[in-house]
C-alpha cells in the first residue's frame, strides 16, 4: 500500500516530510491531512483493482496462448514422430543408420526375415532369407519404404541396447545393432500358402482369430524386396499386374457369395424368429420387381430354410432376403462391419464400400445381396469378420508385428490383442457358427468335410469381368482342433476357373492342414468322391438325363439337389446336358421344353448346341468360360441381336428371350431340342477333344453365382473389378457409376 | 567413457534446467525477500552447472577446445554479473536479471555448438550488454526525465526506421538492417524501446478517445512505415503492444477486442498485398506440399523437434544446422533436437516467466508510467517470444522475429537488455523510494512513541523489528477510541498503520531488517 500513498516523484516527500513532524499536531495532522489523502486512497484503492484485472487479463492471454503452442508443438511431434522420421526430406535417417546397423525382422519361430549387413567401407545392404516370400508383408526399404520396413522403420534404425554395450561396440569400432522386431508370421505357413496360391494372382491372409495376430499373408504376383531398387522401373511401368499392390489389404474384390455371410447376419440380427421360420421354394431363379438372378446353372434348390439357403449358397434366396431387409438397418449394420471405414489396421489399408440407400435401385439391392455390383471388399476386412463369427463376434485389430526388442533382449514394444469392435450378437454368431459349418459339412465347402479338425466357412465365386470367363473364386473360413488355436483363413483367387469351392477351398485346406499338422490319406482328396450324382432313379451313379457319359472328375460340390420339376407338373422340365450334375436347361415357361442353355453347361456342349442358343448363351454366359471363344465366334452373328433386344428391357428369362428374338431366337430355339440330344452325345466327346483347362472351366462353372450372367445384359453394370491402389479403386467406383448410368 | 558422457549428460541438462524453471516459476509466488535471495542462489549454482556440463559434453562430441574456454569464461562472467549486480544494487530484482543470464547461457552453448566463432562474437555482445545492465542503473535518479519525452521519442523512432526503409539493406525480402561504421544493427529492435517509453509518456494522461487519438496516429506511423519496410513481425509487435497498452491505459475491454478485430482484418487485407505473406501462410497451411521450397525451412524445423524426442540427441550429436538459419530465425527447433523437448519446454517457460515477472512488477508500479512502460516491456516481449516460437513449432505463421537474447544477433540482445534494465531501473527506484519511506516511517514511529510512551523510556519499543508489539497497539487502540465519533479518520489511520506494518504490498521482496 505504501507505494500508493507515496504515489510517485518529489511530491510525495512533501507530504512524508509534512508527517514527520512529531507533536501533538503532528500527530493530528497525520489523520486530518489524510482526510484528504483518503479520497485518494480509495480512488488508488480501485485503481490498483483495475490494473490488477487488466494485468491479469493481459497475463491470462498470453499464458493460455503459450500453453496452447506447447501443448501443439508436445503431440505434433508425438503423434507425426514415425512420419516424420519417415520423410525423405529428413535426413537424420542417415544419421542414424551412420551409428546403427538396421535391425533385424524375425519371424515367429525366430527365422529371421530380414537382415542388414555392413561391408567394410560401412555400407549396409538389407538381405531378405526368403526372396519373394515376404515381400508384400515385411515390405522394402528404399523408395519410401512399404510393410513392416516401413512401419517400424523408426524402431529398426535405432539402437536401444544398454550403454555398456554400445561403450563396447565403440571398442571394437562397430556400428550399434538396431533394435529388432518380432512379427506373428509363420515361415512354413505362409510357404504353403505361397505354394497352394501357385500361380494364381490372388491374396491368402490367415489369422489368429483370438487376437488378430496375422500368421501368413500372400499376395502374388510377388516381388523381391532385396532387389526392388533394380526392378524398380519395371515394377512401376507394369500396372496392369498391380505387383507391388498387397492385394490383402489393399486389393478391392467383389465379395461375391461370401457376402451372404452378411445378409444372414443382417437377417438374423433384425428377426430371429422369422429368420429360423424362413423358407424359400427355389425353382432355380427368382424375379424380383421385373428384374431375375437365378441360382448357379439355373440350379433348382427347392425348399431352403435360411442354413440350407447358406450352405447350398442359394442366389435366389438371398437376393429374396436381401430385398426384403430394412435397408436403413442394413447399411448401418454393414458400416459397423467396418464397411465405408479404415480399418484398424497399421500398414494401408483400402476401405470397403458398397452402395445401399433408398433411392438404391431393387436390382442393385439384389445384387449387394449376392455381393456383386458395386460391393468391394479388402481380403482382409472379410477375414477380419470371418475372425469375429469364430469369436463371439468379436473384431480383434490384426497386427504383423508382435514386438519389438533391443538387440539384448529389452522388450521395448510388446503389442497385445486390441478387441476393436463387437459386429455380431451372440445368438446370431451362434447360428452363424452353424451355418458356416453346414458349408463344410453340407455344402459349397465339402472339399473340407473330411477333415479332423473343425472347419467352417464360406464360398463365393465373383465374376469381375464380363467379357471372359475369369471370376474370383473366394473361400473365407475358420477351423480349429482341440490342440490349435482357432485360425481365421481368408483366400481370393483372381481369374481362377473355377468357382470358390473347386480352387478356394482347396487353397484353405493346404494351409489349415498345415497349420493342423494333418496328412491327408491317400485319395482323400480325390475331388471324385464329392461328385453328388442326382436325379439317378436307376442307382447307377450316372445321372438319368444323360445316362451313359461319365461325370466330370472335376465336379466341384455336392450341393445339388436338383429338382428337375420345377414346375411341379410331374414331368421333369430341366435338363442335364452334361451330366455334370447340374441343370444346364430348363423348361421355365412350362412348354415342356428346356429351352434355355446355363453357364458352364454351355461350355460342355458343342459348339453348336452354343450357337443354337446362342440367345441365351450370350445374354447369360458373357463370362463363362474360355471354351466359349469358339461359341461366341459361331454366334458373334446373333449375339448383338440378343444384347440390344436384351437391353431394351427385357428380363433375360428364358423366356422373355424367345418372345423379343424374333424368328432367330425361335429358330434357335427349336433347335434347342433338337440339339439337346446331340449335345448330350457330343459335350462328351468335346470335352474330350478341347483343352483340359476348358473342361474344368465348365465344371467349375458349377458354383454358387453366376448371377451376373444374367444381370449384366439387362444393367450394363460394371462389375466390381478388382481395383489395385486407392485411385484405381476410385476409378473403378467412377466407372461403376458410369456403367449404372448407362 | 565418451560412450557414458554423450549418452547421459543429456539427462543432467535436462534435470538442471528443470530445477532452474521451476524455481523461477516459484519465485513468482514467494515475497519473502531471502526466500527469494536464496532461490537466485541456486539458481545461478544451476546456471552454472548447466554450463560446465554442456561444455564437457560439446567437447567429448566435438572435441575443440575453444569449447573449455567459453565454458571458462561464460560461468565466470554470468557468476560475477549475478554476484556483483546483487551487491551493487541491492534493490535490483533479481529473478529477471537471472532469467536474461540463463537465456544468455542457453544462447551461447547452442551458438558454440554451431560455430564457435559466432559464439565468441555473440559472447562479447552478451558482454556489452551486461555492461549496459550495469551501467544505466547508475544513473536511475534520471529516469523521470523520460517521462517528459513524449512525442519526441516518436519523431525519433519514425525518423530511424524511415531511414532505414529508404537506406537500409534488404535482409531476406525486408528493409530492416542499417550499417553504420561497420556495424550492422537493426535499428526496430531499438525503435521498440524508444516506442514504449512514447506509448507510456503520452499515454500515462490519456483520459479518452480525444487523447488517444493523435497517440494512434504516431503509432500506426511507427507500424506502417515497418510493413513499409516488409518488416511484419516488427510491425505486428508494435501494433499489439499499441492495443493493449491502450487497455491498460483505459482499462476498457473494448479497445482490446476491437484491436484484435482491426488486426484480422487488417491482415485479410495485408495477406492480398504481400507475397511473402501469402508464401508465409501457404507454408504454414500445409507445408509437406511445398517442402522443396518455401516449406522447406519450417519442415526441417518440425523435423528437428520431432527427432530429438523427450530428452534430446544429447549435445553434439544432432544435425540442427539441417535448418536454414538456425542461428537466427530458428534458434528453438535447432537447440529442441539436441537438447530435448524438455529443454525446449523448460526454454519456453523460462521466456515466459520473464514475461510474468515484468507484468506482476507492472502492477505493483503506483506511477502511471512506469506501470505502462513494465507493462508495455512484458508484453512486447511476450509476443516477440510467442511469434518466433509459435513460428518454428508450425503453431502460427513464420514472420521471422528473432528469440530475445537466444538468437544470434547484436541488436536483439542489446535491445532485449535494455528493455529488461528499463524494469529493473524502475523497480529499483521503487525499491529506493520504499526504502525511503520506510526509514522516514521508522524515525516517525520511533518519535511517535516517545511521545505515546507516558514513561518515556520506550517501554514496547521493539527496536530490532522498528515497531512496538504491544504497546503500539494498546497506543492504536486508544486513538481509535478517541476517534470513534470520527470513522474516516479511523480508516486513514487503519490504513497508516497498515503502511507501516508492511502492507500486503510492501511485503512482496521488501527488505526486513
């Protein structure tokens, strides 16, 4: 207070002298002469109030703009630290790698992937043990960098081993050893996968489907990180091939039938009660607001409740269910599936994505519901959900790198399982559970039925390109034994000539048998003992329809159950043509002749019979088969008749097909029967003549989808092509708007 | 043992500089006058062990022995100023002036380890400023004169920082350098001063709009012939040190905010007109894209902070001269990586504890003018501090301010010291009028009490304390007594004794004996 009452300058020694005066009067002086001074007081009272405020003001700003940038500056550098060390405008890489010799990558049995050596002059080479195994996953190092090289850049150029050591390092004048990182793959897993893939593009991940951790992961085309910088060019120039794409986590696939898995999940999950209670009476297709998709080979099911619709992979029955689905519930459902989302994943990862909204069109709904059309899935986000139906339904957030060490052994980094997300409630995993067995046991899946140990899982066969046979053959599924820990095995195979059931499944099985440490007994495998011969009312394992030729060795699943009346008039009106066990004809406008040629069966038959029904053939079988090329070539006539006339809007019924082809079509049409015969006798004997590769095509068209033979003249959608980076990805999206609108 | 040394001093550094700030922040809080000695003490024992320990540590990793010899000189300079300044003015306050040395400190080690020349160079300067630290205190008794100046020292700062508009030479796009023989300064760094002891004189009787208004038209002359000069950090400074003055002038919230809003917009429009304001920004906004080339500077920076972690590369062992102009323009990031975020936290608070310490002696300043002059030191300072580091940390835009007394550069130490000795002085002359008043007080009270005391004998006098213990009060008791009738009277002399007693203010570092 003194400085206030002293105020400031010469005046105020005035006044102090004035009070020092020490008699009476001085002393009453003091108190009346600060009578005066009290106004003052008071006034200097408040003012020192004011200031105080202002300066607390002041203060107040300044310090909240200081601790703001701190706080900035602390998490920028915290959160942006790996990128940074990461840019190539940084050069204290070098500087690292000067004093440290970049750590090692080991596998989970302790193999070691990856390896720094320094020659003399100090410069250090990375050498990959494994060449082209590792490739995609444990990534490379120069030109940015990609996988686990990449990821864990940062922890490998440093060295954290105990100051006494480094003291010795310095010694003996050699660089400190970087620090090391211990990943979750299994070395002898992924060969197999590698092996069973052949040389098939396509992309296996298998997981552990109790912590995410990721035990194999192909991606082939494969590449050799130790040579990346001399393949550069070539790598780069070749985009068709997508090489140094990891097709696992950033190849768009259309999911094709494995994405039942989610329509029965939705369904379930909306009303379990009328879910249990469905029943679908499957004639072999279904028309749904004008539009039809029909079921593989025109294959009638019959009654399917919704296990046997999953199992039997009944198109027409999901596309029934996927219709009647609250579309609102079920694009919620689908984004908590991690659709439209990153997933919880450290490397890049593509999102998945698919289109479902009101103003979504009823074919568009029906072919999301069999996973076509602008549905794309990464390998590893199916994998990921196919973990959590093993798992309660439970995502755990898949990680390669388990932890890392110091190269003395200090546990630096030690990751742990991350539960992500619940997707599935578990009545409805439960059931799923089932259903996914049922595949195995009784369905698309067979090839895994003898297997000792627990496999479960789904198919899908997804035609990405409708000017050839090549589809996506799928397999996503998860199996266990009393000794193991559950595995979650997700498979694509590109421009496979099968469906998922016959090249998929296989593939998964190599590697749950080496996981498993099954041997398989000899001719066990024999695909001879899954052909499920139908319609054999004499018993003698040869199908009625065309008794005499043999079946096909490559026949894929013995999930038919043809009801070769699918009108129920009692006489038979589908017809197998080849004997493959399928329906290749059938009579649907109940004229009492099949006048409608499927799919593969097409193939099977002489090029004639193709030509003869050439109508249907083109309109359905764009992408059936390589066989065709000769087909297509003996109808390239009709063939733009079929397209345009099936273009203007008529459903590619059989039908319907016959009514707008004018006199061509009913020639053909009529021919048909005719034919038929003849092409009974002759499918044998071209199959025979034409390449194996050819029959297997047909064969193998003998899977769970080829409903977009039948779509695609009518839409002129772009199926979901496998998209290789995000911009093709967005290309691809483009394009698929584009052909929609068309 | 190399191994040992450059691994682990890093740590010590750290621990040392911490202990430094928190101290410095304690100080803050703490009136008691020897509490406060003893901390300066430690302090500048800290100061001094930071020194030698960085030394060791940039010799071990560099090995020149120049390094020994700075190490020598520095303890023993800043040892000697601390020690010295303590005795010579016993009213000085000693947490700014430890705070400027520690700075200084911190400056030097981080310029020996780019370049000992520049070190040396930095270090006669760091000399000459103490010397002026030392010096104008003397004349302290003068200090009155300035309030006088006015719109003289106006005139004088428009006058050099036109000259140096039309004359000086052109430093990275801007005018803001002067050579006089031989010697390049930067004369803003100067103005500033000149500036705020105008802002003070004129604004210490400002009562309204009327009086404010030919105090803006200078003012916004000193900030247009800056942006003339494309000097905008300078320019920005002035004008925020404008308005807030102004508020604490008028005490009106009101001149705060709409300051605040005339400087956005005139920044909207100043960002069309400048190039290098527009370059500034797109390197802030997003400069990842651009870091081949205005980017590149404030990428590296980011770089740097990042790459040095918690505790640092350790001295030495870094690569801050990656960063163009490191020495200058981005002091922080470069000493960041190699002393450790913690440094540079413990850098930063350090920056703006000054800033406190000179606000909270603004406050307790009763003279209009010097409060303005603290106040307009504190927050001058505080901005410069806040827009060279927001600028490196990618927090705001660069504009290319320098770090008071950390970066390389005559002027800004020489101009910082004064601006910290332009406080001390008036503190000191607080304290000397305290002094004053307290002596004059205890010779009224001792007379007082003879006349009280009926013996005579000054029974209660307690001599030692300068104040009776019982007896006043029982004395206190009866006046009021007799003065009851009177409360005015009882309140002015509440107050008196308050006064004497050491009121709450005096009690902040007031001498006890």
């Amino acid at each position: 207070m003194a400085d206030y009452i002293g105020g400031s300058g010469r005046r105020n020694n005035r006044i102090t002298q004035r009070r020092r005066e020490p008699d009476v009067q001085g002393r009453r002086r003091i108190s009346s002469s600060d009578t005066g001074t009290a106004r003052s007081a008071r006034r200097l009272a408040a003012e020192k109030k004011r200031v105080r405020h202002q300066v607390f003001v002041a203060g107040g700003i300044v310090v909240v703009m200081f601790a703001s940038m701190i706080t900035y500056m602390v998490s920028y550098s915290a959160t942006h630290k790996d990128e940074l060390m990461n840019n190539d405008y940084n050069g204290r890489e070098e500087l690292l790698l000067a004093k440290n010799q970049r750590g090692k990558i080991y596998a989970a049995d302790g193999q070691v992937l990856a390896e720094s050596k320094t020659d003399a002059k100090g410069n250090q080479t990375r050498e990959y043990p494994f060449g082209k195994l590792f490739g995609h996953i444990i990534g490379y190092t120069p030109k940015g960098g990609s996988g686990v090289e990449q990821l864990e850049n940062a922890e490998l150029i440093k060295s954290d081993i105990s100051l006494s050591e480094k003291a010795a390092y310095d010694q003996k004048g050699e660089l400190y050893p970087g620090n090391d990182v211990y990943t979750t793959l299994m070395p002898d897993l992924q060969k197999t996968a590698s092996e069973a893939l052949g040389d098939y593009d396509g992309a296996v991940i298998v997981t552990e489907a109790k912590t995410g951790k990721i035990l194999a992961m192909v991606s082939h085309p494969e590449f050799d990180p130790g040579n990346i910088e001399k393949d550069w060019d070539s790598l780069m120039s070749d985009t068709e091939k997508g090489t140094l794409v990891n097709r696992v986590t950033q190849g768009l696939y259309a999911p094709g039938s494995t994405f039942k898995i989610f329509d029965a999940i939705e369904f379930m999950s909306e009303d379990m009660q009328k879910a249990m209670a469905y029943t679908f009476d499957c004639p072999g297709y279904t028309t749904i607001d004008g539009v039809m998709i029909n079921c593989y080979h025109w294959e009638v099911h019959g009654e399917q409740n919704l296990e046997q619709s999953f199992a039997n992979s009944c198109n027409s029955s999901f596309a029934t269910i996927g219709t009647s689905l609250d579309r609102d519930k079920f694009a919620a459902k689908l984004k908590e599936m991690m659709f439209d989302e990153d997933l919880p994943y450290d490397l890049p990862s593509s999102r998945s994505s698919f289109v479902l909204d009101d103003s979504t069109s009823t074919k568009e709904v029906m072919q999301l519901a069999i996973g076509q059309g602008k549905t794309l899935m990464t390998p590893l986000h199916l994998n990921m959900i196919t973990a959590a139906i093993a798992n309660g339904g439970e995502v755990y957030k898949p990680y390669v790198v388990d932890s890392v060490k110091s190269a003395d052994g200090t546990v630096l980094v030690q990751n742990k399982p991350t539960d992500y997300r619940n997707v599935i409630s578990s009545d409805v995993d439960k059931k799923m559970q089932e259903f996914c067995r049922e595949v195995v046991t009784d369905g698309t899946a067979s090839k895994l039925s003898t297997r000792p140990y627990h496999a479960a899982g789904k198919t899908g066969t997804a035609e990405y390109d409708t000017n050839s046979a090549d589809s996506n053959a799928w397999f996503t599924g998860y199996a266990y034994d009393d000794n193991h820990n559950e595995i979650a095995i997700t498979v694509v195979i590109e421009g496979a000539t099968g469906s998922g059931g016959t090249n998929a499944v296989p593939v998964a099985r190599t590697i749950m048998d080496k996981y498993f440490g099954y041997t398989p007994k000899a001719g066990e495998d024999d695909d001879a003992n899954y052909v499920h011969v139908v319609n054999d009312k004499d018993g003698d394992g040869v199908n009625d329809a065309n008794e005499g030729t043999s079946t096909s060795s490559d026949l894929p699943e013995k999930t038919v159950k043809l009801n070769m009346d699918t009108n129920k008039d009692g006489i038979n009106d589908a017809v197998d043509l080849n004997g493959d066990g399928v329906a290749d004809a059938v009579d649907t406008d109940g004229d009492g002749i099949p006048e409608t040629n499927v799919g593969g069966g097409a193939t099977d038959i002489s090029a004639a019979a193709s030509s003869a029904s050439s109508a249907s053939s083109d309109a359905s079988s764009a992408g059936s088969s390589s066989a065709s090329d000769a087909a297509s070539s003996a109808s390239s006539d009709t063939s733009g008749t079929a397209q345009s006339t099936a273009q203007n809007g008529a459903a590619a019924a059989s039908s319907q097909t016959q009514q707008t082809q004018g006199q061509a079509a009913a020639a053909a049409q009529q021919q048909t029967q005719d034919q038929a015969a003849a092409a009974a006798q002759q499918g044998t004997q071209q199959t025979d003549q034409s390449a194996q590769q050819t029959q297997d095509a047909g064969a193998a068209q003998n899977a769970d989808n080829t409903q977009n033979d039948y779509v695609n003249p009518t839409t002129g959608d772009a199926q979901g092509e496998a998209a290789w980076s995000e911009q093709q990805a967005d290309a691809a999206a483009a394009a698929a708007q584009n052909g929609a609108g068309q | 043992m190399r191994t040992y040394i450059l691994a682990l001093t890093k740590y010590g550094i750290a621990a040392l500089v911490v202990a430094y700030t928190i101290l410095a922040f304690i100080m803050l809080f703490r009136r008691s006058r020897q509490a406060v000695h003893s901390m300066c003490v430690v302090q500048i024992e800290l100061m001094a062990a930071m020194t030698v320990v960085s030394y060791v540590t940039l010799f071990t990793a560099l090995g020149k022995a120049g390094y020994l010899l700075m190490c020598v000189l520095q303890v023993a300079v800043f040892s000697a100023a601390f020690f010295l300044y303590q005795t010579l003015y016993s009213n000085a306050y000693m947490p700014i002036f430890n705070n400027m040395c520690m700075l200084l400190s911190i400056g030097l080690i981080f310029l020996s380890r780019i370049g000992l020349d520049r070190a040396a160079k930095q270090f006669v300067i760091a000399v000459g400023g103490l010397a002026i630290a030392f010096i104008l205190p003397f004349f302290r008794s003068k200090f009155y004169l300035l309030k006088k100046t006015g719109y003289v020292c106006a005139f004088l700062g428009i006058a050099a920082l036109a000259v140096v508009m039309l004359l000086g030479s052109t430093t990275l796009g801007a005018n803001i350098t002067y050579t006089i023989f031989g010697l390049t300064f930067q004369p803003s760094e100067f103005v500033k001063i000149l500036y705020l002891i105008f802002l003070a004189a004129t604004l210490k009787d400002a009562k309204d709009l009327q009086d404010l208004i030919p105090i803006a038209v200078f003012a916004g002359a000193h900030v247009l012939v800056l942006i003339g000069s494309k000097d905008l950090g300078s320019g920005l400074i002035f004008y925020i040190v404008f308005i807030f003055m102004v508020y604490m002038a008028t005490g009106k919230v009101l001149y705060l905010a709409g300051g605040f809003g005339a400087m956005a917009a005139a920044s909207v429009v100043l960002y069309h007109f400048f190039s290098h304001i527009q370059q500034r920004v797109q390197a802030f906004l997003d400069p990842w894209s651009l870091i081949d080339s205005i980017g590149y500077q404030i990428t590296q920076a980011l770089f740097a902070i990042s790459a040095g972690g918690v505790f640092g590369d350790g001295l030495g062992q870094g690569t801050p001269d990656k960063i163009p102009f490191v020495e200058s323009d981005f002091v922080f990031a470069g000493l960041t990586e190699e002393l450790g975020q913690i440094v540079g936290i413990c850098v930063i608070l350090i920056t703006l504890s000054c800033f406190l310490h000179m606000l909270s002696l603004s406050m307790h300043f009763a003279d209009r003018f010097y409060r303005l002059l603290a106040f307009g030191a504190a927050i001058s300072y505080g901005f410069q501090a806040f827009l060279t580091l927001g600028g490196q940390t990618k927090f705001i835009p660069l504009t290319g301010v320098t770090l008071p007394m950390i970066s390389y550069g005559g002027s800004s130490i020489l101009s910082t010291i004064l601006l910290f000795t332009m406080v001390q002085i008036m503190y000191m002359l607080r304290g000397d009028r305290i002094d004053e008043y307290k002596r004059k007080q205890r010779r009224l009270q001792r007379e007082r009490a003879s006349y009280y005391d009926d013996d005579g004998d000054r029974y209660g006098y307690d001599a030692r304390r300068g104040r009776y213990q019982s007896g006043y009060s029982r004395a206190m008791r009866d006046e009021t007594a007799l003065d009851r009738q009177d409360p005015q009277s009882d309140y002015d002399r509440r107050r008196e004794y308050a006064a004497v007693r050491g009121g709450s203010s005096l009690r902040r570092y007031s001498r006890e004996d």
